[in-house]
C-alpha cells in the first residue's frame, strides 16, 4: 500500500509539473506574441508588421470566406499567397446575401440554405429564413469562433493580413429579411425595426447586441498579429449613423485596453472620395471604395493616416481597369489596394471561375497586382510622398502620370494612357539609374544610367502599352 501511495504522489507531481510548465510556456508565448500590425512611425501613412514596412495589396474574394461553410478558405489562402499578395478582407457573418444578390454568379457572400456560419448560435426552434433554426443572440456559436480563429491563422502563415469587418447596411428589404438580427431570424424578440434603424442608437437591445458581438469577436483574436478591424462596410447607405459607429469604435477600444498590443480600427469613408471632417481619434485606416482617379488619397494626405481603396467593381472585368486603379492609387501615396476578385466562389475558392459579377478578377490580374507589390516594396517608401510637382511639360492625349518621390535620390513613377514617347522631369544633379517596367510581366523593358547636372530630364520611355511603371534611383 505505501509503494502504491508513494507512487501516487509521484505521478501526482509530475501532472502538476506538467500543468505549471505548460502554463509558463503559455505565458511566454503570450508574453512573446508579434505586436499586430500598426501605422509605420515614420511615416503613419504606410504600415509596420512583422518589422517591416508594408503596403497591403490583394485581390480577393467576396467576403464571404469565413460564414460560408462550403467555402474553402485554405485553397482560397493558399491562392493569394502563389500570387504574392499579403491581404484579405472578410465580413462576421451577422450580414449575409442570397443568390440574387447584386447579380453575382457563385457569390461567396450567399451562403446555400443551411451553411451559413455566424457568431450567434442556432436554437432547438426551427425556423431561419435560410434553413435551419432560428438564432439565439444571446449565446455563442463556438464552431464558428473555431473557424474565425483557424482563417486567420491560416492567413497569417501565409503572410496574409486580415480586414475583418465586423457589420454592413442593409441595403434593401430581402437582405434584412435574412440576418440572423432580424427578430423573423431569432428566438429573442430582437430586430423588429425597419432595416434602416439597425445601426443607429434608437433601440438599446440592438446596440446591446452590436457591443456583446463585437467584444466577442475581439477577445476572441486578441492574440493574432495579422488583423484588422474595419467598423462597416460602406455605412454611407442603409441609415447608419455615426454616432452608431462611434459607439462601436468606442467597443473595440474598451475591450482592448488591458491588452499588451491593439488592434488598428478602419472606417468606411466614402465611395470615390471625401475630404474627412474630425475625424474619430481612434481610428488609423480610413477606407474608400471605387476610388479612382485617388482623390481620396490628395484630399486626406495631411491626416497623416492609412488611405485605403478597398473595393472595386462596377467597370467591367478587363484586367486594365483594376491593375491600373491599383497602379495609379499606390503611386499616389496610398497604403493599401483590395481589389474585389470575382473569380473565387464556393465551387472554385482557388480563383478559377469566370467572373459572371460586376467587376473582373482572376489569376492574370492576381499576378499584375504582384507586380505592383514587387515594384513598390523595391522602394524605401517610407521616405517618399506624392510628388508630382516634379512634373514638366505637356502630357499628351488622355496620358496621366503619377509620382511619389524621395526627391533627389528615388522616384516611383506610374504612366497610364498610350502615347508618351518622352517623359520630362526634374532632377537634382546626380547620378541615376532608370528602369522603365512592364506593368504585365515585371520585365524591365528598358534601361539606362545617366548623369545630370540639374533641372528638368527628358527620358525617352520604353515602348509600351495601355501603361508603363518608371524607376528612377540614385546610384
């Protein structure tokens, strides 16, 4: 009996060594955790992550990555980071679509009947206006955290950073008819107003409903580098209020606070352009759609913040279109590019469907967005702003020239429109090497070194088509 207790007490301390020695290691862990991704501290208008600088370019899906079950989100990943691209943006799952939604063919945003996937857990009532039980808003779906969990882990060991957007307007009838908020949708009597009052602060239950999700859903990611939050897709429509989004921000902020690192907050500004007016403090990313020409980035330079075009469409599927909207936005002293890529859908998350949506997408346009990546991150970007007083001369025809600049020592230069056989240009005197590059294969078409004394250049630029990318560095 005494060699049994005395056994007993032995394997007894060693769980207990055990149990200490895995909680140590998950202190350490958590105390060692990569800082997340935040405003670069020389020049807030680009990023820092994983301690380098960095600009976020993408083409990617629908939205839908996450809350659609049959969406497989590893073939999707393992896609964008063939192509070389670092970003994806995703939406909860308390906004959904269906098939007819906007006219896309295999939207990943519209999840078939039963397999949406959302941070609200199903009840034993049945009843969901797209199969299966009605919600409980007021418990958790842990499978999904599951899920949310593992698509950013997934994403963050392919070097891919996630925009997580936590809420979107309902931008007509049928699309509030199928949230799972909808008091149609759930066993809590919650969501009995007009479509056009969820996100604002007239019915505290809703707003309840909005902080309890959201503080899940942040301490839920506390610990993942490669993610941001943006508050609402496009607020501008569906009646929401900012001071709704204000309390929201107000959210995220309180539920990090006692976090050793924060997480940077987005907002939806416009689309096109807008000149933003006070600002919320709090937030870091200021988010546009469809915006090109890049106005946006001019009108809220001095802010000093992340601009972003994150969306596009609209324009037909040419690759031109979107390859040039990125071009010409990141030139312009933009941090952040997310084309929406049609080409992904539930059957084909490796980006292989024709688009049959309104816009383009696809692996050609995927890899001449790496192209982009590779040309502005062979820049020390972080010393150089938008420039093109630097400019000389009359362009020709529909020409428009881009340029961001560290004056006298490197210039990013972006030409879209035929036509420009000579580019003029002031340059310091110096010594430079200049590379004109194929903004379809990333060749460099031509090149040259030359030394100036000083004032405007004329450089013959290579022959070219639809657009053409100039790298002009001191030697």
């Amino acid at each position: 009996m005494r060699i049994l207790v005395s056994r007993w007490h032995v394997l007894l301390g060693r769980i207990i060594l055990l149990c200490l020695s895995a909680f140590a290691a998950g202190v350490v862990a958590a105390a060692a955790a990569e800082p997340p991704i935040s405003l670069h501290p020389e020049n807030p208008h680009y990023l820092l992550w994983r301690g380098k600088p960095t600009v976020l370019i993408t083409s990617g899906e629908h939205y839908g990555a996450v809350l659609n079950l049959d969406f497989d989100y590893v073939k999707y990943l393992d896609e964008l980071k063939a192509c070389g691209l670092n970003q994806t943006r995703t939406f909860s799952g308390v906004y959904c679509e269906h098939e007819k939604s906007f006219k896309i063919t295999g939207n990943p945003l519209a999840p078939a009947p039963g397999r949406l996937i959302c941070p609200f857990a199903r009840s034993d009532q049945p009843g969901y206006a797209r199969g299966g039980n009605k919600f409980d808003l007021t418990k958790w779906d842990e499978a999904y955290f599951e899920r949310l969990r593992d698509f950013v882990s997934q994403a963050g060991k392919r070097g891919i950073v996630v925009e997580l957007v936590l809420f979107c307007p309902f931008y007509e009838d049928s699309l509030w008819e199928i949230s799972p908020m909808n008091a149609r949708n759930n066993v809590n009597g919650i969501g009995t107003m007009p479509r056009t009052e969820v996100y604002t602060l007239k019915h505290a239950d809703m707003v309840a409903v909005h902080e309890a999700v959201t503080r899940k859903i942040v301490a839920e990611l506390r610990d993942f580098d490669n993610l941001y939050y943006e508050v609402c897709n496009e607020p501008y429509f569906g009646g929401v209020t900012q001071e709704w989004q204000d309390r929201i921000i107000a959210t995220i902020v309180e539920a990090e606070k006692d976090f050793p690192h924060k997480h940077l907050i987005a907002q939806n500004i416009a689309n096109r352009t807008k000149k933003i007016v006070d600002p919320n403090p709090a937030v870091s990313i200021f988010n546009f759609h469809y915006a090109y020409p890049p106005v946006a980035v001019a009108e809220n330079y001095h802010l000093n913040k992340v601009i972003a075009n994150d969306e596009t469409g609209f324009r037909g599927s040419a690759d031109l279109t979107y390859r040039s909207e990125g071009w010409d936005f990141i030139i312009a002293g933009g941090a952040i590019y997310s084309n929406l890529d049609y080409s992904f859908t539930p059957a084909h998350p490796d980006g292989t469907a024709v688009p049959n949506a309104p816009g383009g997408g696809g692996r050609t346009l995927r890899r001449q967005l790496k192209i982009l990546k590779d040309f502005i991150e062979g820049f020390d970007f972080v010393r150089m702003r938008p420039a093109n007083e630097v400019l000389r001369g009359k362009l020709p025809g529909k020409v428009t020239v881009r340029v961001l600049a560290e004056p006298g020592k490197q210039y990013a230069v972006y030409v879209l429109g035929d036509g420009l056989d000579t580019l003029q240009i002031d340059l310091p005197a110096g010594a430079y090497r200049v590379q004109w590059v194929n903004t379809k294969t990333g060749a460099v078409d031509k090149e040259e070194s030359i030394d100036h004394p000083g004032g405007t250049r004329q450089l013959a630029a290579a022959k070219y088509t639809e657009d053409v990318a100039l790298r002009i560095v001191a030697r």
